[in-house]
C-alpha cells in the first residue's frame, strides 16, 4: 500500500468531512431560510466529496475498512484537518469569513489538482472544483455584503476576520508529505499559491471596504493530528451513533 | 421467453423509464448521468454512471431503479459503477430535458458551463419560465436542491426555480 497517499488523501477527505459537519451544524439554525438551504447544500456537497476520497482511500489500503469505518472509527489524533475547519461556527460573519478564506485556497488547490499524476485525485478534482465554484461566489457575496453595509455588519465580519487570520498560515505549510506527493507530480505546491491566494482576498476585501490582517503567527499541527479541543466534541457528535451501534446502517 | 443478451440500443431505451427523484419529468438520459453501457466478455452488463453533484442523495435511488429495470427485463448478471470524470456538466442534458424542466416551471440551464466570468462576479441572463420575461433577478444561489438557484420574475413577481449551469 502506498502509504503516503493514503495519509495525503485523509487530509483532503478530512478538510472536506469536518468542513461539511460544521456547516450541517447550521441546518435548522440558518439567518434567514435560503441561507438555512444554501449551508445545507453545501455542506452535503463536501461530505459528498468526503465520501468519494474516502473511498479512493479505502481501496488504497486494501484492508476490510470501507469509507463509514475511515470516517467514524478514528479519534481526533488520527484526523488531518486543518484547525480552521474544525472551529465553532460562532454568528454568521464567522462562519462565512471561514467559508471564504477556505473556499478561495480550495479553488486554488483543486485547480492545481486537475492535473494530479494520481488519475483519482484529477478526475475528483474536476469534479469538485465546479461545487467550490459556487462555495466562493456565495461566500463572496457575503463579505461584500455585510463589509459594505452596516455599522454592525461591517464591525462584525471585520473582527471575524482578525480573530481567523491565524489560523490560515496552516493552509499553505509544505512538511514532508506534502513536498513528497508535491515533487511526484500527485499533490499540490502549497507555498507557490499563496501570493494568489493573498491578492485574490485582498482584492474583495478592499472592495468589502475591509482591512486584510497582517500576517503573524499561525496555528500549526492539524495536518499531523495535533488539534484545538473543538474536534473532540465534533467528532463525538460525529461519531456517537456508529461507536454505540457498531455497523448500523439506514 | 426474454433474449438473454438484448441490444445494448434496447438497454439504452429501458433507461427512459428510470426517473431522477427529485426532478421526476427527467428521465436519466436527459439529465446525461447514464454514460455507458457494454457487455463485457463474460457478458456481464456494465453500466457507469456519474453523479451531477458529489453529494447527489438521489444517486443510491437511481442506482437501485437502474437494477430493477434491468432483473424486470431478465438480466441477473449487471454492475452499476460511479465514475467521478469526466465530470458531470449541464451541458449533457438533452434538449428534450431542457424543454421538460420549462414546462414545468424550471428554468433550464444556460451558457456554458466553461464560462470563467460566473467566478468573477459576472450575472446571466435567465428567463422566466412562466411569463418568458428577463427581468428576473436571483434570491438565492442554492435552491430546493443542490442543482438549482432560487430566483424572482420582476414582471410576473413569481418565484421559480433555475437549473445552474455547471
Ligand atoms: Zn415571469
């Protein structure tokens, strides 16, 4: 098995699963009802993407294990997310400065992605960048929105981006893995994307009549399984049904 | 008594009666999702299809439709694959889709789906599918469901539903 595939494609399929929970946490809780569906749709798309690299995944490994087990087996060590995904999703203005600052580096990373060695990860990539698409417009519109409409608004999504801006530097960190699956053609060079990534954000945040955060320290660890104490309580909300039942199926 | 092996051409018509759950005027050839079908040497029938969004929940219903027609016309040994690439676009769906979905009240696709400028903040034009007007404006980017936009007719003041381009 290669193994370092493996581990590649569960920080994917993670970012995308525990991005997508957090979001379905809205379901119910939404500002206004086609927000309410706007955050469902899109959180069933990336636990849609989830599924389909946890099944790349599960075939990789060969083992017993399908996409159910990958995703409600593991405690929070053995999950690779980014700490960005996996905080609270706070009032609305966090949450969509999150969407959008995670959205736009997707887009990016799947864009590199369409043309992945690994003939999965393209074909995924294809796929996904079109749901993404949207993720960045619907996120977009609500930066400018509420950056260039109330007081409160505007102070709101404001702060919502000083308090997140350290938790970006994670998204573009090259360890090992990441260089290795870079320099086989499979995965993405994260560090060449970042001047893009800066630009693009902070053109719609100055038309957001937004300042974009200088950047500083970052949190760090995510991707080697060290998180924030906020996965723990995802996963176990996440995962409770299958750990009390085992093999319990709709 | 049923032909063991039919046509593939006589498959591919049995596919009409497979509707998409959640749109039940299309049938899977107008939405595109159906991309082959062979018999493979051990006459095996082999059908792939393709989800139009990755979180698709109708894609385990179309499945299951898709294997039922297939045992009601007398074939045990099938295979129903997903394929992820190339990936699933609007711009698959037949005519005939396209004028179901006005006829009943839904916008159809527009454009094509290559079109960059949507990301640069860009707005097409879509008619209203009620009083043909183009006069609408969008509500919504997600609608009742992952492959529709919610929009409002400025001329008929009605709400309708717009299949997105992708
Ligand atoms: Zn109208």
């Amino acid at each position: 098995m290669q193994k370092e595939l493996f581990d590649y494609i569960l920080r994917l399929a993670d970012n995308s699963l525990i991005h997508g929970q957090r979001l379905a946490e809205w379901c119910g809780h939404g500002p206004v009802l086609e927000e309410d569906i706007a955050l469902s749709n899109t959180a069933l798309d990336f636990i849609g993407q989830a599924t389909n690299l946890y099944k790349y995944a599960a075939e990789l490994e060969g083992q017993d294990r399908d996409e159910d087990q990958i995703a409600f087996l593991r405690d929070a060590d053995a999950y690779f997310n980014l700490i960005l995904l996996e905080q609270p999703n706070g009032d609305y203005a966090f949450t969509m400065a999150r969407q959008f600052l995670f959205t736009m580096w997707y887009y990016l990373v799947l864009e590199q992605l369409t043309n992945s060695k690994d003939s999965f990860l393209s074909g995924f990539a294809q796929k996904s960048i079109k749901e993404v698409k949207y993720h960045v417009i619907h996120s977009r519109d609500w930066i400018l929105r509420m950056g260039d409409g109330t007081e409160e608004s505007h102070q709101r999504i404001q702060s919502a981006f000083d308090s997140i801006w350290e938790y970006t530097p994670e998204m573009f960190e090259m360890d090992d893995l990441e260089k290795q699956m870079s320099e086989q053609g499979i995965g993405v060079d994260l560090l060449a994307l970042r001047p893009t990534w800066r630009s693009q954000v902070e053109a719609v945040l100055q038309e957001a009549t937004l300042t974009t955060p200088a950047d500083a320290w970052g949190h760090s660890g995510g991707k080697r399984g060290r998180h924030s104490e906020h996965l723990g309580f995802i996963l176990a909300d996440m995962q409770y049904l299958q750990r009390a039942y085992p093999g319990a199926k709709w | 008594m049923v032909n063991p092996s039919p046509d593939i051409d006589i498959i591919w018509d049995w596919m009409k009666q497979v509707e998409d759950p959640e749109i039940p005027v299309l049938n899977v050839l107008d939405l595109g999702i159906v991309r082959s079908i062979a018999w493979s040497p051990e006459q095996v029938l082999e059908i792939s299809i393709t989800p139009t969004y990755s979180g698709c929940p109708a894609m385990k219903t179309i499945e299951t439709d898709i294997g039922e027609i297939l045992e009601e016309n007398g074939i045990t040994r099938y295979q129903i694959k997903t394929v992820l690439a190339p990936a699933w676009t609007t711009d698959w769906m037949s005519e005939e889709g396209r004028l179901k979905l006005h006829q009943v009240g839904i916008a159809p696709p527009v454009g094509v789906s290559a079109d960059k400028g949507l990301l640069m903040g860009k707005i097409r034009t879509v008619r209203c599918p009620i009083c043909g007007s183009e006069d609408t404006s969008m509500i919504s980017q997600f609608g009742s469901t992952a492959c529709k936009a919610l929009y409002r007719c400025e001329n008929c003041l009605e709400p309708f539903d717009h299949f997105k381009c992708i």
